[in-house]
C-alpha cells in the first residue's frame, strides 16, 4: 500500500514562510514525478508545483518565484518552500506522485496551510 505523507502546514502570517514536506512510501521514489497542488474552500483542486525524475520544474503562475519544490530521493521525500505567503495561497495542499505513462498516481491526505493574521 503506497502511503504519501505530508506535513508542516500550519497557521502563518501574510508574508511568512512555511516548508511542507512529503514522505513517500514508494518502492522506487525517484522514478517518479512529484508534484504539490492544492485545493482552496470552494475551488477546484489545481497545480502549485511539479517535478520530474530528472530535476525538471514546474510552477503555476501565482507562485513562480515565491515558492520551491525540491527532493530527495533517498530519502523518499519532496519539499516545499513556500515564501511570502499571501491570503490566496490558503488552501488543503496535497502531495501527488505520478509515475508518467502509466497508471500509477498515487495522492497524500493533505496538509492544511492557513494565511492570517
């Protein structure tokens, strides 16, 4: 049973920072791409950020160059830092891991990540 496990969502202030990560119990993590996406109270689920086997990112638009998504493959686990956080950016954040071409897409339980002050 693959198990992706997130943590380090909590409640910040408008411009703080918080680093999620999540851990992942693939037998072979880095044949995978990892990815973040989140979904906000009453929106649809969407993408904050991927990356790929080969290092390769991704961002959506609203968060290029306030946040970074980093692995580690040994450890079996993807990161997110997430820097000058905004209000818009309060939402349920889950970890995905898709094995491209196939039919492996595995989805986390969610982190909650809260913007206020």
């Amino acid at each position: 049973q693959v198990q992706l496990v997130e943590s380090g969502g909590g409640l910040v202030q408008p411009g703080g920072s918080l680093r999620l990560s999540c851990a992942a119990s693939l037998r072979i993590f880095s044949i995978y791409t990892m990815g973040w996406y989140r979904q906000a109270p009453g929106k649809q689920r969407e993408l904050v950020a991927t990356i790929t086997v080969t290092g390769t990112t991704n961002y959506a638009d609203s968060v290029k160059g306030r946040f970074t998504i980093s692995r580690d493959n040994p450890k079996n686990t993807v990161y997110m830092q997430m820097n000058s956080l905004e209000a818009e950016d309060m939402a349920v954040y889950y970890c995905n891991a898709n094995r491209p071409h196939t039919k492996y897409d595995y989805w986390g339980q969610g982190t909650l990540v809260t913007v206020s002050s």
